[in-house]
C-alpha cells in the first residue's frame, strides 16, 4: 500500500489542482452524453445522474495520486536521473554517504550518531567500526594531495575527499567528506563545501568509480547544519550532476537516484511534482560540450 497515499501534505499541496481535476473529469462524463442526445433525445431522461460525482471523484483521485517517484532522463545521452522517496538501502547500486573531513567512524562515543546515514551504513554493512575505519584508512592512502593538517592522530582532508570503499556485500561505496567536525564533535558545514563536494565526487566517480546505478542523499541537510532547505540541496544535486555529465566526456554512472527519507518527506514541505518540474527542465535543456565545443566569438585585437 502507498503511505503517501495517506499523507496530509500530500493533500494539502494538491488540494486546489483536485478541484480542477475533478471539474475536468465531469466534464468528460458529461461531453458524450451531451452529444448522444443529438442522436438518441431521450438519453436525458433514463441517464443516471447521480454516477456523475463518485466516477468523477474517484477519477481524480487515482489521477491526482501521490507518485513516489519521478524520473527524466537526460538530452542525448543514456543517463536517468531520478528522484526517490524511500530508504536509500533499498536503492541498487553504489552509495553516497556524507562523511566529515577527518573521516570520523566512531558511533559508540557519539561522534557519529547511531540514526545518521553514516551510523546506518556502519550497522549495515559493517560487524564492528573499526573494520569501516580500517577500509577507509586503505582508501584514503592514495588521497595525500588533499591532506590538510596531519597531527599523527587524526588527518584531516579537504572538503569533497572521496573514499571508495567495497562493503562485506560487495556493494561500493563513496564516502565524502562534506563539513568539518569541532572539538565538540559537532558537524559544521557551508552549502558552498557540499556544492564543492558533489563536483568532486563527480569527477573522482569518473575517473575511479564503478559504471553502475548511483544513490545520494540530500546531503548536508541533517547534522551538517546548513542552512538551506531540502528542496534547494535537492535543486544543487540536480545542477551539479547534470553540468558534470555535460562538461565531461565520460559517462561515470546510468541513473542518478536522489533519496528522500520518509521521515523527510512527511516531516518538512517538499514538493516532489515541483521538484520533478525542475528536474524535466534541466533534463530536457542542458547543453552538451565536448573537448572539440571551443564556442565562437570575435577576436580580440592584439
């Protein structure tokens, strides 16, 4: 059964496009009736009219029913980018966890929370959190160009270091580091650092990644604290990944898939069909460039 089917919000934010729907729907019930009293005259007089509201009802009902996905895919290549309301576990395909920059792992202290994605991921695939630090230890070996401080202990990276990694069930995994983390062990984070990141992340998949389904979170939008609404970070995933697939001549990934939690969904005001919208649009327009698409222009005097 569709939950969402149940959802208040769901109804709150279509509830002015079901009017319309259903005015819509009598009509077409009553168009052809209209038209076969030209031929038959007495139709009027043995049609039941009270079918008209509940078979208009129930049209609209099934016509305006909450979607829990939507999905276009890109202009003139083989790409789908999707948006999903679900558990992100349950998506095929690599994953995206967002990390902080010193690629903390550690969920019985309380540096990572037990219910974050990281702290899910670490339950997950993961017996014990050493065995997670370890891999990403290993990962991180060829990462020493995006060393930031190194005080023996704890290295730190710049933000949008990426960590692959294969999880006891062989499922890949991208960790990236999105926000710093305080001697409190408190995340903090700019909406600019996980712009950064995702561009990061993209070319890294590029280069080193699996040709396989991708899913991302909305990153940066639980304890990262940033201020920005989960509509707009969904907004910047769509942006940045479709001008990675337009400046990059290397197809990284076949589907995008953006994963909205339930809990997100119910919880705060996101619209799935303005956002599908938004998505439609960059899908359908997005320019193509290549190594050989220079531009054109005047030249400039010497």
């Amino acid at each position: 059964m569709n939950l969402l089917y149940f959802s208040r919000k769901n109804w709150r934010h279509d509830w002015r496009n079901l009017k319309d729907v259903f005015f819509k729907n009598l009509g077409r019930i009553w168009l052809p009736v209209t038209i076969s009293t030209s031929y038959f005259p007495h139709t009027l007089e043995w049609f039941p009219w009270w079918v008209l509201t509940p078979i208009s009802a129930l049209l609209t009902l099934w016509e305006c029913r909450p979607v829990r996905f939507i999905k276009y895919k890109l202009k003139d290549r083989d790409i789908w980018v999707e948006i999903r309301i679900g558990n992100i576990f349950d998506v095929s395909g690599s994953l995206v966890i967002g990390t902080n920059s010193t690629f903390e792992t550690s969920v019985s202290d309380g540096t990572i929370a037990p219910d974050s994605l990281q702290g899910q991921c670490t339950k997950k695939y993961y017996d014990k959190e050493e065995y997670l630090d370890h891999d990403l230890k290993m990962a991180l070996q060829d990462q020493k160009e995006n060393v930031i401080n190194d005080n023996g202990k704890k290295t730190r990276y710049s933000i949008g270091t990426v960590a692959k990694i294969q999880s006891k069930s062989s499922r890949t995994l991208y960790f990236v580091a999105i926000a710093d983390i305080n001697e409190n062990k408190t995340a903090q984070g700019s909406r600019e650092g996980v712009v950064e990141s995702l561009k990061r992340l993209w070319h890294f998949i590029g280069e080193r990644g699996e040709m396989e389904p991708l899913a991302v979170p909305v990153l940066g939008t639980g304890r990262t604290r940033i201020h920005v609404t989960r509509e707009d970070m969904i907004r910047d995933i769509i942006s940045s990944f479709t001008a990675a697939c337009s400046e990059n001549e290397k197809k990284f990934c076949e589907k995008l898939t953006i994963v909205i939690s339930r809990n997100d969904y119910h919880e705060h005001e996101i619209d799935l069909q303005k956002l599908g919208r938004y998505l439609r649009h960059y899908c359908q327009y997005m320019s193509l460039k290549s190594k050989e698409d220079v531009g054109a222009g005047n030249a400039v005097p010497s």
